[in-house]
C-alpha cells in the first residue's frame, strides 16, 4: 500500500487507515478478523477515540489485536480526547485522565498520535501546552494533533504548545466538499459555495505540512447514510461505476482514489468492519485518477464550476 509521512514527524504509515468507532459491536474474534485482514492489506495506523463505544472500542481492539498474533510496535495507535456528555473540555486534568484511560483499554504504554476531539471554545492553550508537554516527556504521547478545527483555531493552538500538530481529522467525501468549493469560488456570489467555512484549512494545513486525515469519505451530509449506490446520486453513482470499470475496482474504492488523488497527501479513514469492503478498498491505494475523471466525478455530484 502506498506510503505517506504523517505531518511533519517521522511516521510513516499507509494513506488508508481503519477508523474503529464501530469495534464496540463485535466479538473479540470478529475485530481480530477485522485487524488481521486490515493490517495484511498494508492499514497500519488504526484510530480510536475516548467516546467510541462508551470507550467499549478500545478494549475490543486491545483483545482483538492481542487474538490476531500482531506485535504493538508493528503499527500506529490513534486515539483522541475531549468530547464529554453536554460539553467539549480540553482541560489538563480531563486529557491526562483520558490519556491514561485509553493507554489502560488499548493496552498499551504510550500512543502514537493524541487528538484533540473537535473545539472548546472554553480552551485554555496554556493548560493544553501543558498536558502535551506533561504526554511528551512521559513518553505516554508521541505526536499530536486535532480534529474539525479551522486555521484561526489551529494557529491559536499552536502559538502555545511546543509540538508540532500533525494532523488534523476533517470531514471530506465526494458529497462533502465545502474544503474545496470556496476555492473554487474566491470572490463569487454563487449560493453558498463561495463561503469560506474554516478559513482556508485545506491550504493552511499544505502550508504547515499537516496530513488531513479524511473521515466519512463515502458520507452526504452529517451522517446522513452513504452516497454509493443511493438512488437520489444516479449520476453519481453512473460516473464511478464508469471510472471504476476502467480501473478494476468498485464504485467505493473509486471514492475512495479520489480523496488520495488530491496532491494534499491525505488519509482516507474508512470506518468498515467488514473485511471483504477493507480488501476491496485498500486495493486501490496506490491508483491516481487523470484530471479529468477527477473533475467529472466533482461535477456529477452536483457541483458547478464558476
């Protein structure tokens, strides 16, 4: 599978990771299945957060990894931390807590990356510069970084803590492009699309060399259900079983190219626990779309270009 540096550290890990937010349902046979196929497919990085499952997907990933016979050190751990019932807080007492909860579920000593699970606007940047340090110097926490913020957020984040932020989870589909529409749309009036919703991240991360890690990418809306073969997307759908055929592969795994086709290097977290969809997926790993199939597939989801 295809390689790519994970921001500006020292990780290399493969551009499709397995997001585990729905391991809390299986066996611990079932998710070693699950780990097993992942990780022979060329996924190393396998990403958790504190609330998935009540924290039931931590522990079912630790048994299942332990009953797939794979070594910790072979792969990357993920986790993130700041969503609690009513409220976000990224206070130093609730991520060194959280830290340690998730080390003991994932069983484990350290984690290779820690992020912060969407924004508190209540965030104190001193108290999070101190929770990273405290992470980093215990060696419980190796990288850091965020998810669904935007650059005003991000740049505050970073004025404060001493390490570098490598990435950054962000929302991105097919049917999910407000990262790209405003670019298209700079200085337009053309409903919403010209609308700059988070303040230019997508350049902002190529800037600062953090690695978007693409979540939902076969998602419309806000969890809405899955674009690949529903029946209000037919031109969609038609386009990407067109490309697909060109290239071998299914209409998922063509969503899925074009993500990574994008020169920003992202991730693609696929969140399947079913193995047949981690092999079909992964297949496609290292294959780009031209421009112009990438530009049609853009436009049969209903966009216009200016």
């Amino acid at each position: 599978m295809l390689k790519i540096a994970l921001g500006q550290s020292d990780l290399q890990t493969a551009n499709i990771a397995l997001g585990c937010m729905r391991m809390a349902k299986l066996s611990s046979a079932e998710a070693a299945s699950v780990i097993h196929t992942a990780y022979e497919s060329g996924i190393d990085l396998f990403e958790h957060a504190d609330i998935y499952g009540g924290g039931a997907s931590e522990e079912v990933f630790a048994k299942g990894l332990a009953a797939a016979g794979i070594k910790r050190e072979n792969i990357l751990l993920q986790t993130k931390c700041g969503i609690r019932p009513g409220m976000f807080d990224f206070s130093k007492a609730h991520i060194l807590s959280s830290v340690d909860n998730s080390l003991k579920r994932l069983n484990t000593d350290y984690l290779d990356v820690l992020a912060l699970h969407r924004p508190d606007t209540l965030m104190d940047p001193t108290e999070v510069a101190e929770a990273f340090d405290h992470l980093h110097a215990s060696g419980k926490v190796k990288y850091f970084g965020v998810s669904n913020q935007n650059v005003g957020q991000m740049a505050l984040l970073s004025r404060y803590v001493n390490q570098k932020l490598i990435v950054n989870q962000l929302q991105f589909s097919i049917m999910h492009t407000p990262m790209i529409d405003a670019g298209f749309n700079v200085n337009m009036q053309r409903d919403d699309k010209s609308l700059s919703r988070d303040g230019g991240i997508l350049e902002y991360t190529r800037l600062e060399g953090i690695t978007i890690q693409a979540w939902s990418p076969y998602q419309y809306g806000f969890f809405n259900g899955a674009f690949i073969d529903h029946p209000d997307f037919p031109e969609l759908n038609a386009k990407l079983e067109a490309i697909g055929n060109q290239y071998g592969i299914s209409k998922t795994a063509v969503a899925t190219v074009w993500i990574l086709t994008h020169p920003a290097n992202m991730q693609v977290v696929i969140g399947t626990m079913n193995v047949s969809r981690i092999r079909d997926i992964t297949a496609a790993s290292a294959i780009k779309l031209t421009r112009q199939q990438w530009y049609d597939i853009y436009q049969a989801a209903g966009n216009t270009l200016p």
